[in-house]
C-alpha cells in the first residue's frame, strides 16, 4: 500500500481512478464470460435436446468456465496493480470555454 500512497497524488482521486478502472476490468470480464457461456449454450443447443426442462441437468463444461473466472484475480487487485505499476494515468477534464455569440443584427428593411 505505500507504493500505491507513493504513485497518487491525491488519496480521493487514486481511490475513484482505481475503481474506475477495476469497473472497466469488471465489464470486460463481464463480457468474455457471456460470450464463452453463449458460445457453450449454442454449442450445446444444437447437439443435444433437453426432453424435460423441469429437471435442470449442470453442464460441466459451464461449471468449469465458471470456476476459472472466480479463480481469476478481483478487478479491483488488478486496478491496484496496475496504479502501482504506473500503468494508469490520471487526466483531468479540459474545461470548455464558452464561446460567446453576437447579438444578431436586426434585418434591415
């Protein structure tokens, strides 16, 4: 943690930096898991027929996708890692300068 103190400025902007990219990491291990669970569910529809939809059979192979995404790293360790690792970097937002408009002419007539 005193590499993490050491690589931040400001302790609430590391903090929000942080969880903004563990929610990054979190939606994309979001969608990898779907994509490999719909692959699986397709796979599974077209080679076998489920005669009785009451009695719920668990697919192995879903159950072994399952587990190798819960032994994965949590989101939030790989943000930290990667703020000490310096591998994030901190923007701040340009402010806009309001650009004034002219009072329109009146048309002549």
């Amino acid at each position: 943690m005193a590499n993490y103190f050491g690589k931040i400025g400001n302790l609430y902007e590391g903090v929000v930096v942080t969880a903004k990219r563990a929610r990054q990491i979190h939606d994309e291990l979001k969608i990898e898991l779907r994509s490999r669970l719909e692959t699986l569910q397709q796979i599974s529809a077209v080679t076998t027929e489920v005669e009785d939809d009451s009695d719920p059979v668990a697919n192995p192979d879903q159950l072994k996708i399952s587990l190798e995404f819960e032994k994965r790293p949590k989101p939030a360790d790989l943000a930290l890692e990667e703020v000490v690792e310096g591998k994030i970097v901190k923007r701040y937002k340009e402010e806009e300068t309001p650009v004034e408009q002219e009072p329109e002419k009146e048309a002549e007539e």
